[in-house]
C-alpha cells in the first residue's frame, strides 16, 4: 500500500540518502537494506515482508519528517476504493480539519526540521495530517459520485499542496526525500487543476493546453521519471494528457518509458483509466503499426 511515497520512493530515496558512489551502490559491502531498497526500486522485490523492511528502514535512517501513523492513514485512503466511505472515514470533521490546516502556517514550525520529535508525538505531525487531508480532496474530487462537490474538493486539495510546498522549502533541494516529494507535489498540483478545468461547464482544451505549457507539466514529469523509472503512472498521466490535446509529438517518449516501466499495450488496456483520452494515441498506434506493414 503506497504511503506519502510510495515503497519504490523509499527505496529511491534510502539508496539516495547512503552517500554511495556509483560503484559501491553494487560491491558486497553494501548493506542488506541498501539492496532491498534497490531491489524495490527497480521492481525486482515485491514481497510483503521485504517492503516492510525497506519502510521501516527508510523511516530509521532517514527520519522523515512526518509519522509513520501519517503514512498509513494515507495508505488506507489510497487503497478505499468506494468515494462514499472514503468520506464516511472522515465524515463531518473533514471541513474543520480543511479550516484548521489552512489556518496554519508551515513557516512557523519547527517540528520539520525535528522529525524524531514527529515520530514521538503524532499531533505535531502537522505535513502528514496535511497530506492526508490532501489525498482526500483529490481522491474525492476524482471520483463519479460524491457527497462533495468535486470543484471544491479539488480547489482544496491545491490549496493544501501549496502548505505542504511551504514545507518542501525549508528541506535542502538536494535532501533525498525532497527531490521525490518535490516533483511529485507539483505534479499533483498540476493535475488536480486540470481535472478541475475538465470538470468545469463550459471549460475547453485550450485552457488544460495553456496550463499543460505555462507549468512545463511534461518536462517535469520526465524529470521525476528519470529519478524513478520503473513507477508508471507520471508517464501515464502524462501521455492521457498529451493524447487528449493532440500532443503527437511527445508520443514516442512517453510510450517508451511506459514500455521501460513493464507496460505493454495489452495490459493497458484492461486499466480503467484507459479511456477516451487515449483514443488519438491509439489511432497513432495503429498509423505505426500500418506504416511498418507498407
């Protein structure tokens, strides 16, 4: 179940933050943790116990800055797959936990930069509680039917991340668990606007385009997948996106890294998220296909 980051973050993020060279990343003297989050990382462990051990091990080493109660509740939201209760989890608090958060202000704690203090007493952890809330908004937001009205669920969820990008610039851009958490903000950020445009009467195109190109979405998207290669759903995300305005030319890339990610076309095609998006990318398909056959 995928925390704040996802077990492949994690261990991105521990064989990051081991100040290994290159080569010692693949000598004997590496650490059994170091493998294990290498191994999760490039897809090569999937099991329970071995993704256990890689989070545990992130959360030791690291001391990232937020609880591991954090984690899992972000992981339980994540992993519900019906909206209704997804709100039920968090019923008639979820606006006064919203009003709360956003009235306070990331620039006045001290807790991000004791994380051990976070650890050791939860109602400090105010990233997590944040990034909880966050996940909620877009989770509804996304969803078919809702109690809650998605334009609103989704505003809230960018406002929550522009707190939680608050938080992001008291870390070193080179810390480890900031240049996953970085990029994959910002992303959401870009995406939930968006899912907002597309769920607005009257919006267009044109709008998600100027958006597309004002944010750079692709290029960052390309970015954070060169630190994670094997997670497939930024190049996913990003070639609906490109497919649903007509963006051919980013085609080959994005397909390329979805294939380097172990996706085949087949597999594709039975996720639910294939759609009437990818209706262009699929004529481009069968346009190669009937090229190469000429």
């Amino acid at each position: 179940m995928e925390g704040i980051l996802s077990t492949p973050e994690q261990g991105i993020a521990l064989v990051r933050g081991g100040h290994y060279t290159q080569t010692g990343l693949y000598t004997d003297a590496l650490r059994v943790n170091e493998r294990v989050g290498r191994g999760i990382m490039n897809s090569e462990w999937r099991r329970e116990a071995a993704e256990r051990s890689c989070s545990v091990e992130f959360h030791k080493r690291l001391w990232p800055c937020w609880s591991e109660a954090s984690d899992r509740a972000v992981a339980r939201i994540r992993a519900e797959k019906d909206p209704v209760k997804l709100s039920e989890m968090f019923g008639v608090i979820l606006d006064s936990r919203y009003a709360d958060l956003m009235e306070f202000d990331p620039a006045s704690t001290t807790s991000w930069q004791d994380a051990g203090e976070i650890q050791n007493d939860v109602k400090k952890d105010k990233f997590g509680e944040t990034f909880q809330i966050s996940v909620v908004y877009g989770r509804i937001g996304r969803a078919r039917h809702s109690s809650i009205d998605p334009i609103q669920a989704l505003s809230r969820q960018i406002e929550l991340i522009d707190k939680l990008m608050v938080y992001q610039d008291q870390r070193s851009p080179g810390d480890p668990i900031a240049s996953l958490l970085r990029p994959k903000l910002i992303i959401a950020r870009i995406s939930s606007t968006i899912e907002r445009i597309e769920r607005t009467p009257g919006s267009s195109d044109d709008e998600i385009r100027k958006v597309v190109e004002k944010t750079a979405f692709f290029e960052l998207i390309r970015a954070y997948n060169d630190m994670a290669p094997k997670l497939w759903k930024a190049p996913w995300n990003a070639l609906s996106t490109a497919s649903r305005l007509l963006m051919r030319h980013h085609y080959p890339d994005f397909w390329e890294r979805l294939q380097k990610a172990g996706m085949t076309l087949e597999e594709a095609k039975k996720l639910k998220s294939w759609d009437g998006d990818f209706a262009d990318f699929e004529a481009w398909l069968s346009e190669q296909e009937d090229n190469r056959a000429a």
